[in-house]
C-alpha cells in the first residue's frame, strides 16, 4: 500500500469511525464470498450432484442385475440336484428291474 492509500484510509477512518469503516469492510467480504459461492460453488454441486445420480442409478441396476443372476444360479442349482436325484432314481430302477431279469433267468 502507498502512502496516498494509507492516507485515504485513515482520512475516513477519522470521518467515520473505526466501528462503520469494519462493518463495510466486512459487508464488502461477505458480499465477495456470496458472489464466489453463486458463481463458482453452486455450479459444481449442481454437477456433482447429477453425477452422484446417474451413479446410484447404474449402483441399483447393476445391485438388480445381482438379484437376478442370484435367481438364476439357484435354479440352475435346484434343477442340478433334482437331475441327480432323478438319475439316481433310475439307476436304483435300473439295477432292481436286472436284479429282477438275472433272478427270472435263473
């Protein structure tokens, strides 16, 4: 600061009073930082707050897609063991009905 500004500054200081010449500095800063907020940071969290969406959108389909691939396994499974026992079932018919045929033959 020049000497010039320090002058001007202390020239309304002693018009005005300390008190008044802090309380427009300050109204100055709190109108500097709700310009700065309007203008830089409620764009950004306007975005980020799109963002933050469309990532739980894709978060539930894909959270669905698990609930469903989930169904499908157990069914598969499901139908793998009624295979087997079913397999099993005919085997043991199998072995009875040649049981049944040797004793016949005998």
């Amino acid at each position: 600061m020049d000497d010039v500004t320090i002058d001007h500054f202390s020239k309304l200081v002693q018009d005005f009073g300390f008190p008044i010449i802090a309380a427009i500095g300050l109204g100055y800063f709190v109108y500097y930082v709700w310009n700065w907020v309007t203008k830089d940071i409620s764009p950004t969290i306007s975005e980020s707050k799109k963002t933050l969406i469309g990532l739980i959108d894709k978060v539930r389909m894909l959270d669905n897609d698990m609930i469903r691939l989930n169904i499908k396994l157990k069914m598969i499974l499901q139908e793998h063991d009624r295979r087997a026992r079913l397999e099993e079932e005919y085997n043991k018919k199998k072995e009875d009905l040649l049981k049944k045929v040797d004793k016949t033959k005998d």
